[in-house]
C-alpha cells in the first residue's frame, strides 16, 4: 500500500535518466527520493553515485520493477528521481525567529507516518492551529509531492517544514532550547485534558501501526493520551492530531 502511494506521486515531480538525475543534483535541487536500480554498472552511474555523495544527497537501490513501474516505457536507464514539492526550512531558525517574534514555538513532530493522504491532512490541521513548523524524518515518512500538496488543501505551499536527518537530533536540539516534548501516546494513563500545553511546546505524533518509536518515547518531558470511549481503541493519525493542536489553541486562548 505504501510503495502504491509513492507511486501515485509521479505526476509533476519525477525525473528519470542518469543525466537528468545529475543535472538536477549538479543545480542544487532538492530531492525526496532518489532511486537507483540493483546492479547498474558503467561509469554513468559510477559519476552520479559520486555527484550524490558529494551533494550529501541519499538514494536507495530498489529492483528494476520499481524504476520501470515509476517512469513506464521510458527511457530511465535505472534510475529515477522525486524533487521535492517543498523547501526545507532550518529547524533552528524557526525557532530562532518565533522567539525572536515574541511568540510562543509550537512543533509538530511526525514519527514514522508513511501515509500519504494522512500526512498531508495532518499538515492541513497544523496550519489551521498555528504550528509554527512539522518536522519529519528524512527516513521513513510520507513523500512529500503532490498527492500530499493536494490532500493538506494547499496548506503544504504554506507552512514551514522541516526535514531532520535524525528526529533524536531534532529533539535534542528543542529541549536545549527550552521547548517541552510532549508525545500523544496510549502507553500512558495520563489524559491530555487537564495538563498545561501552554509554554513552548513540540508535540509528537506517530502512525497509527508502529506509534511512537520508544527512543523518541524516551525523550519525552510528558506522555498524554486521548480518552477513548469505544472499542476501536484508537484514532485516525490526523483526527488525533487536531484533538490535541486544537487543545494547545484553546488553552493558550485562554478557554
């Protein structure tokens, strides 16, 4: 289901072919994903593996299904790429300039939701509430392209994003900058309602399969779950996510 939903992206932001893939990491453009069939061979491919690895940019091996199923009867010679839909913004100049801006930093953090059309609804609702950035893994999260531009309804091309090679790192770096890591999780019994979300503030979101990875859970300054009445036992990721920004947005309005 996931690899169906990548797939769905081609339209817009796939590249495919040795030197397109190189003309574009030669210029400086940004990538989602960078395939690169099992086994090519030659010095083409050997040039770009170095371009990339001096670009810092990371791709995956992947069967020659995969490359055929992303760019149909083309010519790809093994290799395809997606740029991304977005720009990437430094997480500590977001930081940086909301403090600087008087307000009160308010980060969305995305562990391991690969979903697609959740992600993008996600963002939609972090946009609605005011967070001031969605930080997501470089590894392991939804692509960002156009079928998560259309679901967010737009509000992709307008919020901050964040890519964190290491979400670790990135929690690290918010806690030394006086921000409280708060993860939504059901392995707590202590509920949402009632716990003060007012200060700075990242808030932690993982899918609905795997939840929040236990390093991240470990970072935690606090750990709040949803009531749940029913027998399903859990939300859908986006659903879940605006209970708990539209909590912070009541409590810093004062209601």
């Amino acid at each position: 289901m996931i690899v169906k939903n990548q797939d769905r992206e081609k339209s817009g932001n796939l590249i495919y072919g040795i030197h397109a893939v190189a003309e574009a990491a030669g210029a400086g453009k940004k990538f989602e994903r960078i395939f690169i069939q099992n086994g090519l061979k030659g010095e083409n491919i050997r040039d770009l593996k170095l371009l990339l690895k001096e670009r810092d940019l990371e791709y995956q091996y992947v069967p020659a299904e995969k490359v055929s199923r992303l760019a149909p009867g083309r010519n790809h010679q093994g290799v395809a790429a997606f740029l991304s839909a977005v720009e990437y913004a430094s997480l500590a100049d977001v930081i940086a300039n909301a403090f600087e801006r008087g307000e009160t930093p308010l980060v969305l953090v995305l562990d391991r939701i690969t979903d697609v059309r959740n992600f993008g609804a996600v963002c939609r609702t972090a946009e609605c509430s005011g967070v001031h950035a969605v930080v997501i893994p470089a590894k392991g999260g939804a692509m960002v392209g156009p079928d998560a531009i259309k679901t967010s309804a737009g509000a992709l091309n307008r919020i901050t994003v964040c890519k964190e090679d290491h979400l670790v790192n990135a929690l690290r770096y918010m806690k030394n900058s006086g921000l409280r890591i708060v993860s939504c999780t059901e392995k707590t019994n202590d509920l949402m309602f009632g716990r003060d979300l007012q200060g700075p503030l990242a808030v932690i979101m993982g899918s609905e399969e795997d939840g929040i990875s236990d390093e991240l859970l470990t970072m935690s300054d606090d750990k709040i779950r949803i009531p749940m009445a029913g027998k399903i036992g859990s939300l859908n990721v986006s659903v879940a996510a605006g209970i708990v920004l539209y909590e912070v947005v009541r409590q810093r309005l004062g209601g």
